[in-house]
C-alpha cells in the first residue's frame, strides 16, 4: 500500500513552527517513501479561516518548498458527508441524539464510545492505551448541525486515504478517540506518529512570548527558508552520525519515523543563528551581495556604493554573518571616517605609546602592495620598532582604523579599506589621542 499522508493546518492567520514541523515531517516521511503529501484546510472556523490565512498558509508551504500533490481538500466543503457519516452511526446505533442539557436548542449527535480499553500503536510513543471509563462518548454534530472537530478529521482521513497520521503530541488524547471512529465509520485506522513538543529552555511549549514562533517572523527576520527548513527538521528527528546541515535530498533519504524522538525538542535560537550562518556562508557570492546591498540601501550610508568594493566586503564578511541584517552595523567600511567607540578610544588608543605606533605603522603603510601578508608584516615591523611582542598592536590597529573593537580579521580588513582608506584612519585616530 502507498503512504498517503496529509498536513491538516487550521488556517488562524499564522502559521506556528510546531505546525510547519508537523508539514515537514510529512513531507519527507512521503518523499522517503515515494507516496503522496496531501495538504486539507480545516477551515470550518469560519471566523479565523479567512481567505488571508489560508494565503498565509499557503505562502508558508510555498516559501519553505513543501510542495502538495493532488488538490488540497478545504474541510468546509465535506460538511454534507460529515453529518451524513454521523447519522449513519445513528442508524447503526454507535451514536445517539440528544438535546444535550434541554436547552430546546435541538439535538445534537453523540458518539458512543465503545466500552474497551482503548489503545494504539504509535510509532513514536510505542503502545499507548487508555482505560474506557477515561474516554467519555462525546458530541460529534453540534445542535446547530455543525460537525465537530473529531468528526471532520477522521471522515476526511478515510475519504483521502490516509495512511499515516504524523502530528503534534498535542492529539494524543484525540486519537484515543478517532480510531474508535474509524472503527464505527468501518475503516481501518492509519498509523499514528504523534511528533515530541517543542519547548522553551524551561521545558515549557514555546510560543510568542519566547521568541519568534511564526514562519512569517523568522522570513522576515531575514532568515532562510532553507536554514529553517532544515533546522526545523532536527527538532525532533535525528538522522543520525551528528549531520545537521543537510540538503533537502539528504533529509528525504535519511528520513524514517523510528528515527523521530520521543523526548521534546528545545528551540534553540544560537542554534538557528549558527545554522543560517552555515548557509549564508555556502551561498554564490553575487546572490550573498544582492541581498546584502537589500539591506544596505535602507541606511544613510548605503547608496551609491561602488560594485566591486561592495563585492570585497562581502567575501570578507560572508563567512561570519549569521543573519544579512548584520550587514547594517557594516558603516564604517563605507563612510570616510568612521564612529569611534568611546570607551574603545578610551581604553586602547589613549594608551601610552599607541599614538607614536599609530604614527610609525603610517608610515610603514606607504607601500604599493596591499596584500594581506604586507599589512601583516607592516604591523609586525611597527611592533618590533616600538618594542611590543608580536600581536599586541592588532586590537589598537583594529580600533584605530574601524573605530570598534569587533570585525573580521584585521590585516583583511585594511586590505579590505585600501591605502587611502586606511591611511586617512590612521591620521584620524592619530588626532583623536
Ligand atoms: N487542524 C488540526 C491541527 O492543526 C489537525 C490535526 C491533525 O493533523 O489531525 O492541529
């Protein structure tokens, strides 16, 4: 029998990471397994299920190239069988009618629990059962004849053909239930993979107050759909022989439900930080740039940058950015004179005998060549005639010549600058000590 799995999202106007996981779970689970992805809209709440969030949705899938086969099912069309399945366990007398409390608002449907342990096999968990006094007979249509949530899901289960339900660990006690109404509605249950929750450092279910939780925040704080992607994919899942960055193909052919943990998955942003970074490094330098001059453009400092300078700085800072916003804090290889750290000024450059240093290495800088390793021996004269152990001038270059104390390596960085650059730094530094 071929997999037929399915991402059954509420549409609510965000889309939340447990939920996107939960999509991606599915899709490499069907993509490892040659079968099918199927993509159902629960949208029977019709309040929140507006046309803009299905769009958020789908622009979700979409982003993070979790492509769907076959037309997605919007839950809202399937209320006919929904209600006509119910009143088929009416006729079989699994479920009964009942003006829940009379309130003369009419009857609605309950479903008639059978009495037997309930249990299932879940292939995450292991064996899970629950004791049939825990598991009350529970409203299926609603007196206003609306289905209910349980209903729905498992009547379009059983009309798409789902073979594997992968979800948050969140519907475990639903699924006590559901597979007893797959039984009454005469299907065979599918098999269950109920995903570990993923918590906040206290252990806690991570939501908004702990950080970005949404697709939507991340993509607009600059990270990759592929960075998410993949980490997203960790949480909870293990491929084994410490891999993590991955490619889309690698995942699909790692990916195997005895390979999903059971024990909850911590966010961890560093870690998303570090992984982005991995994939900003791997990126075509000319795509890196682009995005890069996107930032850029929006501050003071940003315009009418020449190419190929915008292009060195790149190469020099690709490697170490984690995030291309960090490209907003890049001023001072663009501006003339950069702003000098006070305290760094403070502390470093009014050291005595920076000033003189300062001076020497000007003059040692007068060269044609501007190659890393010239820099480098230039600093290192300038040590050797001020009486400094080799090293000890490279924090006071940096800060004379970026104004802070952070950076890439400080020899690529003056490369970076050029002659003219870095000497009008130099004398700059010089008069502010
Ligand atoms: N709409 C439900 C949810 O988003 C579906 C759960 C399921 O996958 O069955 O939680």
């Amino acid at each position: 029998m071929s997999v037929r799995v399915r991402f059954a999202p509420s549409p609510t106007g965000q889309v939340h990471i447990g939920n996107i996981r939960a999509a991606i779970f599915n899709w490499l689970f069907a993509r490892h397994e040659g079968g099918k992805f199927l993509l159902r809209i629960e949208d029977t709440d019709r309040e929140r299920s507006t046309p803009e969030a299905v769009k958020t949705v789908l622009g979700a899938l979409a982003w993070l190239g979790l492509d769907y086969d076959e037309e997605p099912l919007y839950q809202s069309t399937q209320k006919d069988a929904h209600v006509a399945a119910a009143e088929e366990l009416v006729k079989k007398g699994l479920a009964y009618k009942e003006d829940k409390g009379g309130t003369g608002k009419g009857e609605c449907i309950i479903f008639r629990m059978p009495e037997r342990e309930a249990f299932f096999h879940d292939e995450v968990k292991g064996d899970l059962r629950k004791e049939s006094k825990d598991v009350k007979d529970m409203v299926i249509v609603r007196s206003d004849g609306n289905p209910v949530f349980h209903l729905a899901n498992v009547v379009d289960d059983i009309k798409m053909g789902i073979t594997h339900i992968i979800r948050g660990d969140d519907h475990v006690e639903n699924t006590f239930r559901h597979i007893a109404l797959f039984e009454a509605l005469g299907a065979k249950p599918p098999k269950y993979a109920h995903l570990p929750m993923i918590v906040n450092q206290h252990g806690k279910p991570y939501s908004k107050r702990d950080g970005a939780a949404f697709v939507g925040d991340f993509r607009e704080r600059g990270f990759l759909a592929d960075t998410l992607f993949n980490y997203l994919a960790l949480l909870g899942w293990s491929p084994g022989e410490d891999r993590e960055k991955m490619t889309k193909q690698e995942m699909i052919s790692f990916f195997t439900l005895d390979r999903v943990k059971s024990a909850p998955a911590q966010m961890d942003e560093k870690k998303l930080l570090h992984m982005n970074g991995l994939y900003l490094a791997d990126m075509q330098l000319a795509d890196f740039v682009e995005q890069v001059k996107f930032v850029i453009s929006k501050e003071p400092w940003g315009s009418s940058i020449d190419d190929g300078y915008l292009s060195s700085v790149c190469r020099l800072m690709q490697s170490r950015t984690t995030l291309f916003v960090n490209a907003a804090t890049w001023k001072y290889f663009f501006v003339d004179i950069p702003d000098y750290d006070v305290k760094a000024v403070e502390k470093t450059l009014k050291k005595d005998g920076a000033k003189k240093c300062l001076e020497v290495l000007s003059e040692k800088l007068k060269i044609n060549s501007f190659e890393v390793k010239d820099v480098e021996a230039a600093i290192r004269e300038t040590e050797r005639e001020c009486g400094l152990q080799e090293g000890k001038l490279n924090q006071t270059v940096r800060i004379a010549v970026t104004g802070t104390n952070i950076g890439a390596g400080v020899y690529e960085t003056i490369n970076v600058f050029g002659r003219e650059k870095t000497l009008a730094r130099l004398a700059h530094a010089v008069s502010l000590i």
